[in-house]
C-alpha cells in the first residue's frame, strides 16, 4: 500500500460538479477581479466565524501584513509571535520593519505558552499574534486578558485552524483582527492561493479594502500607497463551494485523529497530541513527538508512507534571521521540537485501514528497536 501524506482526492471527487459549476458562472459573468463571487464569500465567512466583517486578500501572508499596517504596527515595534510557528507569522511582521520578539509554546499544546507572554512585553510592543497551530485553538481568554491589560492588539494567525474553538468561542473571532489562509492544502482551501482577514472593526475592515486595492476606496484615487492584494473571483467561488464542507472535512479529521488516538494510544516512545481543556482542535496536523524521529520516518518511507515534518528549522534559526543574531540554544523548547516531531497522513476521506496501516508500522519501527 501507498499512503500519501495528503490526498485531495476523496474530497474534490465529491463536489467536481460543483466546483465545475462554480467555474462556468465566473467565466460567463466575464468578471474577474473583486465582484459578487468576493462578496458572497465575505459575507459567508464573515457568517462563519462569527464576526461582523471579513475581507478576502490574495493569501495568508498578505493577510498578515495587512492587519498588521491597520493595527498601526510601525518600524522598530516589537511584535509577539510563537518561537515554533511557520515562517510567515515572522515574515509579516519583518516586511513592516518591526522586531519580532519570540515566545516559547507550551510543551504539551505547542502553542504560545500564555505564562511566559507577559515578561516579553515592553514599551515598544504594540502587538501578540497568537498561532492556532496544527489545528487547535490558542487559549484566547488570557491571552486577550493579558492584551486589554497593556492595550496591545491582537491579529490571530488562524491559518491551520478554520472551525476550532475555545471556551465555545470560533477562532479567528477573538483578536482585533484575525488573519486567515485558503492555501489548497489548509483545512479550508482554494484551488489555488487565498486568505482573508475577519474583524468586528468595520474601520479596519474598510481600511483593509483600501489597502488590497492600490489604496484605493474610489476608482483613481489613492488615499494610501497600497498594494495589490486581492482575492479573485474564481478563487472567492470555489471558497464558496468548499465553505459548505467544511464542518464535515473537520469532523472526518478529528474522526481520524481518534483512530490515531486509539492505535497509538499504548507506544510508549510517542507523545501524542495533547488539546488543552477549553479547546478544540481541527487537527490541520497530527503531530506525533517522537524518539529516533529521523530514522521513523525512513522507515516509514521505505514502506510506502509519506510524513513530514512541520517544521524542522525554528524561525529564530533560518539564515534569513541571521540579523536578529539569535543561535542554537536561545528557544530550546521550538528547537526541541522541529527535532522530534513528526506530521502523519491526515485528509479527509482518509479511511481505517489507511490509518492502521500508518500505525502498525508506527508499532512495527519501535518493536524492532526495543529488541535491537
Ligand atoms: C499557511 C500559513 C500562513 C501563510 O499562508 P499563505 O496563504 O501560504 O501565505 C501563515 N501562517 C500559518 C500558521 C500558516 O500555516
């Protein structure tokens, strides 16, 4: 058997009429570029995630950056992002020549560790971007508690995490503003490159507009030096389509995150995810923690199974950060991380026998290194 690490398969099979249907709309429409598909989108996203506003934006990075300039972010503040998130938490915050100031996650949830926010705090920080990583919520209260408390703003990066909760409440509807991506391979993705940028601010939200859009509210007049940031129209309908699928595509994750639970349950060199009491996970990932991490995945590998690792180099690390001059050592607990973790197959559509494939020879590598 092969097992892919993500399969789009089983999910698209099943809406291709729809999704066909919702191409030959845009191309008979002849409109392109911000028109109704962009705007039924908004608003059902909006209706989603529970807040007022949404703005579609060309991808999640954008989205970042977008909120980012609204939030008022300037050169030389001081933005707080998880030591362990991808690349383009840290990345938005550099294009505005802010400093990105790290915090370490929480070894069990491997999210930002809410205990340690406070002593990165100072007068120059302006800003927390909590990551909702591999699917499961930030704890949003006291990270919000803490923000009110030195009136910072707070942009969630709700890229991996479209549909979770906390305390019942959806992300990417507690920050101030709240970043999102529809990169194909997210839990809800296009057929191509996408975000958006959800906010109860409608002076945020109509900013955001001005900004996608060359910094242009009226057709020829510039108010700001904007940029092109736009969501298409055919990508706004198919988001459309896929929208519909989503709570079923994230029950079918956490269906097979459970039968991952239950194979892996008794092994004793793996930690398995860990979710925090008030919160939910969408599982975008299913992270295992493990001992002799590289030499799994060989195996693994070898045996027609496909994983990856999300993600082996801290940002802190990569040579693009060399200017901060931080080294080995100054996050031991992201840096523990990327060196032992490992992403499984997770898709929807992905079926038990698939699943107990992966585990039995989860089960089979550390059977064989125990007696060897
Ligand atoms: C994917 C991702 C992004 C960037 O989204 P793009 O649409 O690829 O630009 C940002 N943050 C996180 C946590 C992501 O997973």
């Amino acid at each position: 058997m092969k097992i892919s690490f993500f399969d789009f398969n089983k999910m698209h099979s099943e809406i291709q009429g729809e999704l066909e249907g919702a191409f030959s709309e845009v191309l008979k429409r002849n409109w392109f570029v911000l028109g109704s598909e962009v705007e039924k989108f908004e608003k059902n996203y909006a209706n989603f995630s529970n807040t007022q506003y949404c703005v579609g934006v060309s991808n999640g990075l954008d989205a970042l950056k977008l909120s980012l300039i609204v939030a008022g972010v300037k050169a030389g503040d001081e933005v707080i992002v998880p030591s362990n998130t991808y690349i383009a938490t840290v990345l938005a915050v550099s294009f505005l020549d802010a400093i990105p100031v790290f915090v370490e996650p929480n070894i069990d949830t491997y999210n930002i560790d809410v205990s340690l926010i406070e002593a990165a705090i100072t007068s120059k920080t302006k800003a927390i971007i909590p990551v909702h990583l591999y699917g499961q919520s930030c704890e949003m209260e006291p990270i919000m508690a803490i923000a009110n408390k030195y009136e910072l703003i707070v942009i969630e990066d709700n890229a991996q995490s479209h549909g979770a909760f906390y305390k019942g409440k959806i992300t990417g509807s507690w920050g101030h503003l709240n970043a999102t991506s529809f990169y194909p391979g997210k839990n809800l993705g296009a057929l191509g490159d996408a975000g958006a940028i959800t906010t109860n601010n409608l002076d945020y939200s109509k900013q955001i507009k001005t900004w996608r859009n060359y910094g242009s509210e009226i057709k020829y007049f510039n108010k700001v030096l904007g940029f092109n940031m736009r969501l298409d129209e055919i990508q706004a309908a198919f988001l459309s389509v896929k929208l519909n699928y989503i709570k079923l595509w994230n029950s079918q994750r956490v269906e097979i995150a459970s039968w991952y639970y239950q194979l892996l349950a008794d092994v004793e060199l793996i930690k398995l995810p860990v979710i925090h009491e008030n919160a939910t996970s969408v599982f975008h990932q299913f992270i295992i923690k493990v001992e002799y991490r590289d030499q799994l995945q060989l195996f693994l590998k070898e045996n027609g199974i496909e994983t990856m690792i999300h993600y082996p180099i801290p940002p802190h690390m990569q040579e693009a950060y060399n200017f901060l001059n931080y080294k080995a050592g100054d996050f031991p607990i992201a840096e523990n991380l990327s060196n032992s973790i490992l992403s499984l197959p997770i898709w929807p559509g992905m079926n038990l026998i698939q699943v107990t494939y992966v585990a039995n020879y989860i089960k089979q590598f550390y059977k064989i290194k125990n007696i060897g």
